[in-house]
C-alpha cells in the first residue's frame, strides 16, 4: 500500500455477474486497484443461454467484452487467464501459465459447472448448458442432426430427431419450451422435405412435479404449457445411463437419441478443489453471513461459488440477482475494512423467481411470500427483471428488450452450423446389444 496511490489491490477471480459487479463498484474509488481475470474475455449473460442453444439470439446478444465494460475505470486491469489454484493464506491466485497474483484482499467469484452425480456416461456424451462454449456445442448438435436427417431420412429411426432433456427445474422447462418451439415454429418450416413432425421432446426427472422451487400451481402450469407444445414428460424416472446413441432409464426403458441436454444440477466450479478452502453442499465454499472465509481474512467468496447463508437457515439459491447483490455487498465490506470500519451481513433483496417457457408463456413466483403470476404478465417481469441485470454489464439495454418483445410475437432465428467440427455425428457407432434393456425403446417414429 502506497500514501499517494491506491490504498490497496483486489484480486478478483470471474467475470461472471458476481465479480462484475465487485469490480464496478470497487472501481469507483480511487482506494483500491483491482486485477479482474477470467478465463474468457466476456461476462456471459447465463439466464439466456438456452436461446442461443436454440438459435433464437446470436452470442452477442448474450456475451460482453469484459475490458469494453470496464474501460472508464483507469484503476481495473482485465486479465483473461485460468485460474488453477489459490493460496487463500496470502490471498494469491496462480494460472495456468504459472503466473502469480496477489493482493491485500482476493475476491473468488469463479460459478457454477453441471454436476452430472456420477450418472454413466453423462459427462462424455450429454450436453451441458453453463457457458456459451456449451450453448454453441448444443446448437450445433441440434443443427446437425436436422442437416444429417434432412439428408438421410432414415435416421429419424435410430432416433436423430428425439431430443431429451434432464431434470426438471427452471433450466429444463426453459430449455423445453424453448427447443419445441424451435422445432414448431422454425424447423418445421426450413426442413420442408424433412419429417419434422417427428421431432420428439422428452424431459425427464426422478422428481414428481417441475419447477420444485416455485410454488404449487406453477408446477401444473409448466407442464399444461409443456405438454401443450408437444413435450413428452417422463416424471418419477431417473437417468441410469448416457450412452453415445441412447439415455437408459431408471425403469428399464431408454430413448433412442444423440441429443442429451443436461440441466440436472449444478455445482461449484473445478477451481473450488485446488483454493484451499473448506468446501461444503455441491463442492462451494461455505462463507460467513459477510461472505468472507472463517480463518481466511481478506479472503471473499460469493455467487454461485459460495454457500451463503439465508436469515432462513438454510443457504441463498443460485441465481443471477444473488450473484450481483453479493458483488456489491462484497465491495461495500471491502471498502469498510480499509477504512478501518466494521464489515456487515450480507442482506439480499429478494425479487422472485421466474421461468420463461418458451413463447407466450412464462411463470413468476415475486416477492418473500412468492404471489405468483403466469402467462404474459410473467413474461414481463422476466423482461423486467433480466433487463435490470443486464444492465450491470451492457449499457444499451433497450436491445435486449426489444429482442424479449420479437421473442413474444414472431420468430428471429439464425441457423448457423458455426461448429459442426465438435459435432460431428458416427451413426455407425450404436451401444452394444448387451448392454440394451430389455423393454421398449422409442425411436421417433
Ligand atoms: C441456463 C441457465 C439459466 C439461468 N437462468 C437464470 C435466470 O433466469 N435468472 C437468474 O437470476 N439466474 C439464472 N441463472 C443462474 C445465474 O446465471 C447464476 O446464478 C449466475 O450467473 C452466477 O453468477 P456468478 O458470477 O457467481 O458466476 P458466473 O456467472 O458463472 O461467472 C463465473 C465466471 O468465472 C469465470 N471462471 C470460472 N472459473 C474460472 C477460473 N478457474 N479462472 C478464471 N475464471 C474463471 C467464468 O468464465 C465466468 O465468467 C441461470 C443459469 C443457467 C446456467
């Protein structure tokens, strides 16, 4: 620490809405000099990545230069690099390359990965949907099997055209509603020499009911919309297996298909395992309600990166407006520390929960007592409130409501096969009949 210059250097790991917002409200200041490293370049604008998986927005629409958002801040240095371990004891970060940062306080703000519980093949043949590289890998396997089945018909029998999807929590509903409105609204009209009425979604959870965190009548309606829009539902079954070609089922069936979208859970980063800090629920790191680490000062963990504690007992969800509220909070306990003043309990400001089902429908669960609201009055509020994030990182919002608005009334689409390299489909390539169960198995005919 300097008399002249800044009074202190804040390292923050991720550049996602948690370390953002860190980074902009510390920037303020002349204090503090802040070092932001992501792995990427862009802050990716998550709750909307399974548009871009299914081709309604470009990645744009969805991604934001990090240095481009930061670039009146003369005191923020932007560093795109890896972060592959942490020694949260003098508060140092150290990358891939080998290259070692270190501050008077680190911020660890590194989100979530899918978290497949060890299910058989779901790792290497499933499609996650955390990040944009994951969003393009899934819209180019969507794109592929229709070029592949619009050039040999036949491969709708050995399932090119059934798509299912796993768990039923708001990534899969959204996902759902999003995908069959893909193939109703767009596909049907680009593959005219395709069958695509074919085309078959399946969403498939162990639980009874979707949408577990909204509250009861929300669940009825998702599947009412669900099913409305031709998705098979297939509650109370659990994945077994993920084969190249099939998913097996908990009750001995499977489903022909080479598109398994993965939204069955979540957990903290890879970096959690090498920071050196005690982990608890889905590999996070357990903080203290003012999301620092017990026996770690100087040491920040928030957003989807952390268990927080709720006044509730229990810990905050993980979730876009948690992740921001946390970046501020964390700023505001920084500051307080360098002036010698005492650091305060994170306190979030609880909007709701919503999900988007796919055109013309959406549910919202707003406010602590969670008064619900559906159809186009919902679709609003997911405007309304997803717009209030963004505009944590974009300055002209007005884009992203427009695109809400032409998502609402008519079709954007854009079928670009950009990655047909990662997507490649060996239809040779079947499960050993052994391995086969013994029950039905649905082709998508
Ligand atoms: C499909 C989907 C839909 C969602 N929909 C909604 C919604 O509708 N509403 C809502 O409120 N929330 C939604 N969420 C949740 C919300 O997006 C997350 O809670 C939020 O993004 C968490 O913010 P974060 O900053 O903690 O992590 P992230 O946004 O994941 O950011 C983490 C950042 O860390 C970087 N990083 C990770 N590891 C490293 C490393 N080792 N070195 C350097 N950089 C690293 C990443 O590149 C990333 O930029 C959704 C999430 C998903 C996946």
């Amino acid at each position: 620490m300097n008399a002249q210059g800044p009074k202190a250097h804040v390292v923050v790991v991720g550049g996602g809405f948690a370390g953002l917002a860190c980074a902009r409200a510390l920037a303020k200041t002349k204090d503090v000099r802040i070092t932001l490293i992501d792995k990427n370049n862009y802050h990716q604008f998550q709750p909307m990545l399974y548009q871009l998986a299914t081709a309604a927005i470009g990645t744009d629409d969805i991604a934001a230069s990090l240095r481009h958002s930061l670039r009146r801040h003369a005191n923020v240095e932007v560093k795109m690099a890896e972060v592959t371990a942490a020694d949260p004891k003098t508060r140092t970060v150290t990358t891939r390359e080998g290259k070692s940062y270190q501050g008077d306080f680190l911020v660890l703000a590194a989100g979530s990965q899918a978290n497949f519980f060890g299910t058989a093949g779901a790792k290497e043949n499933a499609f996650p949907l955390y990040s944009i590289k994951e969003a393009q890998r899934l819209r180019s396997r969507i794109l592929t099997v229709f070029e592949d089945a619009d050039r040999e018909p036949k491969l709708t029998e050995q399932g090119a055209l059934n798509f299912v999807i796993v768990g039923g929590g708001p990534t899969g509903v959204e996902m759902a509603g999003s995908l069959a409105d893909m193939i109703r609204f767009t596909m049907s009209r680009e593959y005219t020499d395709l069958a695509v009425k074919h085309a078959q979604v399946y969403l498939v959870d162990h639980g009874h009911a979707l949408l577990g965190p909204f509250p009861e009548d929300a669940h009825d309606y998702a599947s009412r919309v669900l099913q409305k829009k031709g998705v098979k539902l297939r509650l109370g079954i659990g994945v077994k297996e993920v084969a190249p070609d099939r998913v097996l089922l908990s009750d001995g069936t499977s489903i022909q298909t080479r598109t398994v979208i993965w939204g069955g859970g979540l957990s903290a980063s890879p970096l959690s395992a090498t920071a050196g800090l005690p982990r608890g629920h889905g590999g996070r790191i357990d903080v203290r309600p003012d999301l620092t680490v017990e026996g770690f000062p100087g040491v920040y963990v928030l957003g989807d990166f952390a268990n927080i504690p709720s006044p509730e007992n229990e810990f905050l969800p993980q979730l876009g407006s948690v992740a921001q509220q946390s970046g501020a909070w964390t700023a505001k306990n920084i500051l307080a520390e360098i002036a010698g003043e005492t650091r305060t309990a994170f306190h979030y400001h609880d909007k709701g929960i919503m999900a988007m089902i796919g055109r013309n429908a959406a549910v919202a669960a707003i406010g602590k007592k969670r008064h619900e609201l559906e159809g186009p009055i919902a679709f609003a509020a997911w405007i309304g409130v997803h717009a209030l994030l963004m505009s944590g990182v974009r300055e002209r919002v007005e884009a992203f409501v427009d695109w809400g608005w032409n998502y609402f009334s008519r079709s954007r689409a854009i079928q670009i096969l950009d990655r047909a390299d990662v997507c490649h489909i060996d239809w040779g390539k079947e499960t050993e009949s052994e391995d086969l169960p013994s029950k039905s198995v649905q082709s998508g005919r």
